[in-house]
C-alpha cells in the first residue's frame, strides 16, 4: 500500500489530510493540526501490514523472456493457477481503491463483471502480464499502451479546433510497436462482438482491418514523412469520422449550462456524479497557477477573465464514476472564467489521478523508459498529438500525480452500439491508420533516435503473414480473456475483491 506523507511541494490541505485520516478511521482526527493529521497518517501506514505484489517478480520475468530464456508465462496457466492468477492480479492493481474502500472501486468491479469489453478495458495489467518480455526484438515506439475503439475520438487541438486521433495516454509507455498492435487487435474482436454483436467470422474481418490500415499508413509514412502534418479535422476526415464531428458540434454556452453550471452561471450544478467544493477554490487557483508556470503554459486569451486579469478558478468540484480503468481515482473538474465574464464561455480543466502504467517492469529492457506517473502521460500527449490541447499536463498535489487536460463541448467518442458491419470495418481501418501515424512521431517529438518508420516495415517483413500472426494472436487472447472474464464474475460474487494479499509472516 502507498504510504502517507505530506507532499513535498507542501500542496497537501489540513481538509485533504483529515479525509485520509477519516478512511483510516483514526481516532481524534477532528482536533488534530494539520502537521498532527500528517503524523498520525504516517504511523497508521509504517504500522500496515504490506500488501503481497508481484511487481519484481514480473519484471525478472520479463527481463528473461527478452534474453531469450524459455521460461514458463502465466498465459499457459488453466484451472485453479489461473484463477488464482487473475484473482491475485486484479487485486494488486487495485490495491489502493480496496484498501480504502473506495465505493468506486466496487462500482468498477461491478462494470467489469457486466461486460467482457468493460472486463478487457479495466484490465490491462492482467493483459500485460500474459506479454511479459515478448517482441524484444522488434522496434520499439512510444506506444500508447490501451488500444482499443473507445479509445479514439474528438478532442481540442492547440487552436481548440476538434481533431480525432488517440484520446487515452494513461498506460503510455515506450515499447515493440507490436504490443499497441496487439492489443488493438484484442479490443477491436472483443468490442465487435460484445458491443458490435458481431459473429466469429466479421470479428476476425475487423481485425484485420485494424491490422492492414496499420501496415498501409505505415508504409506512406515510411515514403512521405508526413506525420507531423497529418492532422484528422473535419474537413479532410473519412465519411464515418465526419458524422462524429457533426455529433459532437455543440454550442459551449448550451453545453456548459446543460451539463454543468448552476442557474447563475457562477458555479458547477450539484448531481450524482458532479459534487462542488467550492470552499477549495483557493487552493485550486494556487494548483492552476503551478501548473501554468511548471508546463509552460502559453495560457489562451480564451482562458483569461474580462479585461485580460489571467487564468482565474470559479468553482471546484469532484467528478464522479468517470472512465473504466479508472474508476476509483481522483478526479477534479475546475471551472475557469472566460473573457466575457456571464458564464457563456467558460472553460474546464480536468485533473486526473496518474499511476504507474500497466506496462512499466513488462516490457523488454530500452533505454527510452519514462515511469514518472503523470510527466509521463503529458509526455505521450505531447508526442503523440503535437499540436494537442494546451493544456495538456502535469501537477503534483495531495500526495499524488495528477494530469490535466481541458474539457471540451465537442470531445467525443463514436457510438460502437451503432456501427454496421461495413463500419465496424472502416472504423478499423482508420484507426489502425491513426495509430501508425502517432507511432510515426516516436523519432520526432519523442526519445527515439533512428528513423521508425522503415524499421518498423522491415519488421512487419510479409505484410500478409503479419496480419494473420495478430489475426491469430487476437482470437486465442480473447477466447482466454472470455474464460477469465467468467471465472472473475465467479470470484466477484463470492467477495474476492472486497480484502487484499496481505503478506503474513
């Protein structure tokens, strides 16, 4: 479990301390300071027992499948092993959520017994884990480490014009380009069939889709070089992308008092999943401040009050149920004032709880590693979308990473539940063309050193061959994810996720 301290920063608030304390039920928390708050956290976490983690372990593991040791991996477990197997993987990936009984840590189990595409986006270390150590001999890109249909769509680009391209950098991480390829082809077979209601045999069509629209697009760029001037708006965008940019039009003011502000415009509405603490506004405007000035933030005029006076916070507030990987970590929404002052033209900021990526001590050993939580995901975002939302980044407070990004009226993902089998194809196809392209910027904006794209070709080697390896690689990964999905709906009902491994000695 993650001890507690106080943040180096001195970020961390006697209100923040005292709802950690409450959590641990640590008695006379309500006349305690805030530097009492702080040692008595720091006490209860020294006097914890340790949580058992497998980390080490599947990172020796990894390191000896890319020396090309013949080692036994937990993917040809069966039975009661790999029962054992997921149980145990799926606790210490969301240890701190069970330790604290985050009632979102139980509403995200829930949503992973209820769908086998919800079980394989919630489950990515599980995935990963399966993979330790492979393709060590492929090229390596910044890959963007949770590919799969939902996680492509419209967002904000510099200039707060919609673009659609990859919307998810949380697992980013420097890795064989195979292992986004891999799991794209995973995530578009499961979706077509779970969301798609696809049969066998047009699963398997849309996954080599995905796969042919990689290898294409990868051996244009290979020939052009274009791929920092590829960018997907609406003007130039395949015709299904097109009707998702019409979908996702909406007017900022209709959008901000439709989903978000209070009748005066003053403030976030109180719902279900959106709860204000307006009495932390002050801190989030220091948290703001930092920000700007620690990403170098050229703050837009968009983003500045009347008269130009700077980025200033109007209401705070805690988002709830959000994502599925991520449900059960923290998540702030934070209104900014904009240049005319109603509340017309607002804008929102969202902070999100960073932690370590699925992939960090799985993949091969390279020298282009980058595990520092959020710093990380703005990394990815920075690379992969080069001309991305401006506020793109990372801030430290409470004791945890946070990233940030803006909230935008026409950020949108396509409705899976109504593509045909004709859509599900292109819409495959497209991505599997997005992906090469941000795999592409690797040697451009990222650490890479060599040029990627004719690298990745000579490894692809047959394209033909290629596409039916990961054709085959998707059909007998999600037949096992579809066994692990039934044996966790199992131990779900039985409680095995509401306590953790604790080491006994």
């Amino acid at each position: 479990m993650t001890k507690t301290t106080r943040n180096p920063l001195g970020q961390t608030t006697r209100q923040a301390l005292y709802e950690q304390a409450r959590q641990r039920d640590i008695p006379g928390r309500a006349t305690m300071s805030k530097a009492e708050l702080a040692a008595a956290l720091e006490s209860a976490a020294s006097s914890e027992p340790e949580v058992a983690a497998r980390y080490e372990t599947f990172k020796r593991l990894a390191e000896a499948v890319a020396a090309g040791e013949f080692v036994l991996r937990p993917r040809v477990l069966t039975g009661y092993e790999r029962r054992r197997h997921v149980r145990q993987t799926l606790r210490e990936d969301h240890r701190t959520r069970i330790a604290e009984g985050s009632e979102e840590a139980s509403d995200k189990f829930d949503k992973l017994a209820g769908s086998l595409f919800s079980f394989f986006r919630g489950t990515a270390l599980l995935f990963y884990r399966d993979m330790a150590g492979d393709d060590a001999w492929m090229p390596t890109v910044l890959a963007l480490g949770d590919v799969h249909p939902g996680n492509f769509g419209v967002m904000p680009n510099i200039d707060n014009v919609p673009i659609f391209s990859v919307n998810d950098f949380d697992e980013a991480y420097y890795a064989p380009f195979t292992w986004d390829i891999k799991r794209g082809a995973v995530g578009f077979m499961i979706a077509a069939e779970a969301e798609g209601e696809l049969k066998r045999k047009h699963q398997i069509k849309t996954v080599r889709h995905f796969v042919k629209g990689y290898i294409e697009a990868m051996q244009r760029l290979a020939r052009e070089g274009t791929e920092r001037d590829e960018e997907m708006r609406h003007d130039n965008a395949p015709k299904l992308i097109r009707a998702l940019f019409e979908d996702a039009d909406e007017d900022r003011a209709e959008w901000l008092v439709d989903d978000y502000l209070d009748e005066t415009r003053g403030g976030f509405r109180p719902t279900k999943k959106l709860v204000p603490i307006s009495s932390r506004r002050e801190e989030f405007q220091q948290i703001t401040d930092r920000l700007v000035a620690e990403n170098a933030i050229d703050v837009p005029a968009r983003a500045q009050g009347p008269e130009c006076q700077g980025i200033r916070v109007k209401d705070v507030a805690i988002r709830l149920g959000q994502g599925t990987a991520s449900l059960g970590l923290n998540r702030y929404y934070v209104l900014i004032e904009g240049p005319a002052g109603d509340g017309t033209d607002d804008l929102i900021i969202e902070y999100k709880q960073a932690r370590r990526s699925a992939l960090s001590g799985l993949v091969p050993p390279s020298a282009y590693e980058v595990d520092t939580l959020a710093e990380r995901i703005s990394h990815a975002q920075a690379v992969h979308l080069i001309r991305g939302d401006v506020f793109y980044g990372h801030v430290e407070f409470e004791g945890h990473s946070y990233l940030s990004r803006e909230r935008a009226p026409f950020r949108e993902d396509i409705d899976l539940d109504d593509l045909s089998k004709s859509d599900w194809r292109d819409y495959a196809r497209i991505c599997g063309g997005v992906l090469a392209t941000v795999h592409a910027l690797s040697d451009e904006a990222g650490k890479l050193d060599y040029d990627i794209e004719p690298a990745i070709i000579d490894a692809i080697g047959p394209p033909a061959l290629f596409a039916e390896d990961m054709v085959e690689f998707a059909v007998e990964t999600a037949d096992r994810l579809r066994r692990d999905h039934e044996r966790f709906q199992e131990d779900h009902a039985r409680g095995a996720f509401e306590h953790l491994d604790w080491v006994h000695r």
